[in-house]
C-alpha cells in the first residue's frame, strides 16, 4: 500500500481495506444471517462487549446495584464482534447500526430497545434517577456526555485506528488523531483541575462515560500509547481516573463482557453478582 490514492469517480467495495476489523466491515447496513438472541432472567438484557463503549454501560450497572437499586439488575450477553455477531438478525433488530452495546428494557408491559451507550446512560440514569447530579449541573451533564460522544469517535476511530489497528503506520493521519486526542486529554485536564468529577463534586454518566475512555487511555490500558501520547502529563485526568478506578463497581463493570486478560479479571458473560466471586480487577 502506498499513501498516495487517487479516489474514483465513484466509490466502490472492490477489495478489503485491511487492518484490523477488516473481515467484518461492510458498506451496506442490515442483517447478514439469521440468529436470535438469548434472554435471561432479569429485566435488562444487555447485548454487548468489553470495550470502552460496552464498559460504560457495566459500570452504570454495576453503580446502580451497588446503591441498593435491586431493579437494576441485568444479564450481559457477549456479542464477539470480530466473529459478525453484530450482524445477526436479533442484534440488528435491537440496534439497526450493528454495534454493541445494545440494550433491551423488559421491565415494563412492552419491552424497549436503546442503542448507543451515551443514550443507554441516561436512560438508565433517568429511569432510577441516580448518577446525574445535582438538577442545577445538568446542563452540564449534557453537554460532557454528548462531549464524549462526540469526541471519542476521533479517538477510537481516529487515532486507535491508525496508531495500532491500519495494516501499516502512515504519518499523516496518526498526526492528525494524536495532535486531537492531546487536546481533548487538555480539555478534560483543564476541566478536571477546577472540579473533583466532570460536572462538579457529584460522579455522574459524564464521567462513567469518559472513564472508559480518557481515563483507559491514561491508565495504559488503550493502544500501548501511554509513552506516545504523553499521557503522565495529564495529572488530573490521572488523579481522576484513580479515583473512579478505586471504585469497586466500576472494577467489576471492566470485567463485564471482557475477551482479553487474565481468567481472574475478566467475565465473558455476567448473570449474578456471584459470577464477580473469586476474581479481582487485577
Ligand atoms: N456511538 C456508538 C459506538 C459503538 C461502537 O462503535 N461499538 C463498536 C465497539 S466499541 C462496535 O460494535 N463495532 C462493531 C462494528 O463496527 O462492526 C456507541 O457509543 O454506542
């Protein structure tokens, strides 16, 4: 591959653009196959995976159930999406853009079905009215979990892709994302030195939703960037991702759905609060 590309008058899926995820990737939405899901016993019926986006959902989860809220309680089924999971007919019918996580609400007369993990999180926190701070902060509330929802995409998509996932590492582009993710770790430092949480003294969905992310990503734990990136420079992301981390709900929520790491801190399929005994975060 070289970087020089003139594109055609019309584009067209001729070939596999390769890297990672590469099998999986089509231009055209829909079902590939026929496949029901499962359903268990509880009232939330979680189709998801162990990534940033899947874990914000587990950590609200396991945050409710830990503030006593029995309701709350869900089976978390693993979608493997390198296999196309995310493609069968039941999935898409739950979620018609094919990714994780989706989520299905049985609680009521007339089951629900939620896409996209930031509308996942407020729904949920609205529902049990947890995790969303003080009524005065809920602008900004708002506008930091649609910040994330915006912003990680240039992450993910943007840098992760091409910093550890694109089949060679080409200049240009992971200029561009790192030059970006730098500036959103500054966006959140800078919000981070003035407030203890994002939205002020209260953890809420904002950051359940950012941890995954910034907070993984100065943790170490996304893309072996650490070094690259910089990130012991972010102090307060730093001191603020230790202290959700500190947190045992949200240990637990990283082990939900987990494919990679050690067996003692990771759970492929989460259905009680006991599946949790015997392991630790790591
Ligand atoms: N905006 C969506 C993004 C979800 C997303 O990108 N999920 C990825 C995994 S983190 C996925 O399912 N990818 C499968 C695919 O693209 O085929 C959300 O926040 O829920």
């Amino acid at each position: 591959m070289t970087d020089e590309y003139t594109p055609p008058k019309v584009w067209t899926w001729d070939k596999e653009s390769g890297g990672t995820f590469a099998s999986t990737n089509r231009p055209v939405a829909g079902p590939t196959h026929d496949k029901d899901l499962p359903v268990g016993k509880h009232p939330f019926q979680l189709y998801s995976l162990g990534t940033p986006n899947g874990i914000k959902v587990t950590v609200l989860f396991e945050e409710l159930l830990a503030a006593g809220i029995k309701e709350a309680e869900y089976d978390a089924w693993l979608i493997r999406i390198g296999d196309g999971d995310q493609f069968g007919s039941g999935f898409v019918e739950l979620n018609p853009n094919s990714k994780i996580p989706a989520l299905l609400d049985r609680s009521g007369d007339t089951p629900t079905r939620v896409f996209e993990s930031g509308a996942i999180l407020l729904y949920l926190a609205e529902k049990f009215g947890a995790f969303l701070g003080q009524p005065a902060d809920r602008a900004e509330l708002l506008s930091w979990l649609m910040w994330q929802m915006g912003s990680a995409p240039y992450l993910g998509g943007g840098f992760g892709h091409f910093y550890a996932y694109a089949p060679s590492k080409m200049e240009y582009p992971i200029n561009r994302f790192a030059m970006e993710t730098k500036r959103q770790l500054d966006v959140l430092d800078r919000n981070l030195a003035e407030r203890r949480f994002m939205t002020g003294d209260d953890y809420t969905i904002a950051d359940i939703a950012i941890w995954p992310w910034y907070g993984g990503l100065v943790k170490g734990w996304q893309y072996e960037a650490a070094e690259f990136l910089d990130v012991e420079s972010y102090t307060h992301v730093r001191r603020w991702a230790d202290e959700i981390w500190a947190r045992p709900a949200a240990k637990r929520g990283r082990m939900v759905n987990r494919l990679k790491g050690d067996d003692h801190e990771r759970l492929e399929e989460r259905h009680d609060a006991s599946d949790f005994d015997g392991l630790d975060a790591g």
